[in-house]
C-alpha cells in the first residue's frame, strides 16, 4: 500500500496557519498593552497593532515574543511612519488632565 502525504501536508499547513494567527494575535495583544502603558489615544491601538505585527514579523528573530517590551521607541517609529494618515492627531499620546 502506499502512503498518501496529503493529509500529512494538510495538517502542516494547518499547523502554519494556526502559528501565524497565534502570532499576529499575541503582537496585537501585546501592543495594546504597550499603547495603554504609554497612553495611545485608544482611536489609534487597532493602527498601532498592526504596524507593530508587521514590525515584529520583520524582525521576528531580534526579540522574544513570550514577554512585552515596554519601549516608546515602536511608537515614535510608527508616529514617524504613518502620521500622515491621521490628520486629526498631532501626536499620538492622549493629553494629560490634572
């Protein structure tokens, strides 16, 4: 009898995915939390969350994805790169009421 790969091939590619979204889920959860943490306007945390996935997909092997590095740095690089979107923010950071 011989082997079929197929469903060997399926569930590998299942597993891919299923890594991918585990991936994409967990940089999103974490910057929500660094955007919290440094007081995001909560309008921008979806934007923020998606430049920060495809920031640590690029450099997927400089960091450690079990713990969130609280760094302002990602969002002056966002800011820097994407401010032109929002053209109702001068910054990104939500101003501090006493």
């Amino acid at each position: 009898m011989i082997d079929n790969p197929l469903p060997d091939q399926v569930m590998q590619e299942k597993e891919t995915l299923q890594k991918m979204y585990n991936f994409q889920t967990l940089c999103e959860e974490h910057a929500i939390e660094i955007a919290k943490h440094y007081k995001v306007h909560p309008e921008l945390h979806e934007y923020f969350a998606e430049w920060y996935h495809n920031y640590m997909s690029d450099n997927s092997d400089l960091f450690d994805h079990t713990c969130i590095h609280l760094d302002s740095d990602c969002i002056v690089d966002w800011w820097e790169d994407s401010s032109y979107l929002f053209d109702d923010f001068d910054s990104p950071y939500m101003e501090l009421t006493k």
